[in-house]
C-alpha cells in the first residue's frame, strides 16, 4: 500500500465534499487513486492528477477510470492489461 502523500491530503482536506467520499471508499480504492497520483512522470501531471481525484471523487467516482491498477502490488500477479502497459512504457 502506498503512503497518501502531502499533495493529496492537502487538496482533500481543502474540499469537504471529495474527503467524506475519500472516507468512503475502500482502502483498496484510495490505494489506486494514490497509486495513479504518484505514477506520472512531471510535477505538471501530478498536479493534474490531484485536481482530478478531488475532482472525480466529488462526482462519485470510486477507483480512476481507465487506469490499468496498482502495479506496485505484490498479493497478486500483473493482470494482462498492466504487462501490456508496462511493455509500451519501457520503449
């Protein structure tokens, strides 16, 4: 499991709304969205990326969309998916 980092608990903490969904979800949940958060590659992105948990918790999403999951997890096997996108980012 990641550790939530500062950014995020800040912009969550500033927004009632996203924090009572962010209560809500699972902690496998808040794993991915941190996971999705902390894996860009700019410090651009990654402010993106926080707008849009707080975002899209407050429009009652639960896990991001369209992200292939956690690939730092070690309970389980790559899923097909993640290897595909492991295989296009190390070209």
């Amino acid at each position: 499991m990641h550790a939530m980092p500062a950014d995020l608990r800040k912009a969550l903490a500033a927004d009632r709304a996203a924090s009572a969904m962010w209560r809500d979800i699972t902690p496998l949940a808040k794993n991915e969205w941190i996971c999705w958060t902390i894996s860009v590659k700019t410090p651009e992105t990654r402010k993106e990326h926080v707008a849009r948990v707080v975002s899209e918790l407050k429009d009652g999403m639960r896990r991001p969309c369209c992200w292939p999951g956690c690939m730092h997890r070690t309970d389980k096997p790559l899923s097909p998916s993640q290897k595909f996108v492991l295989s296009r980012s190390n070209r």
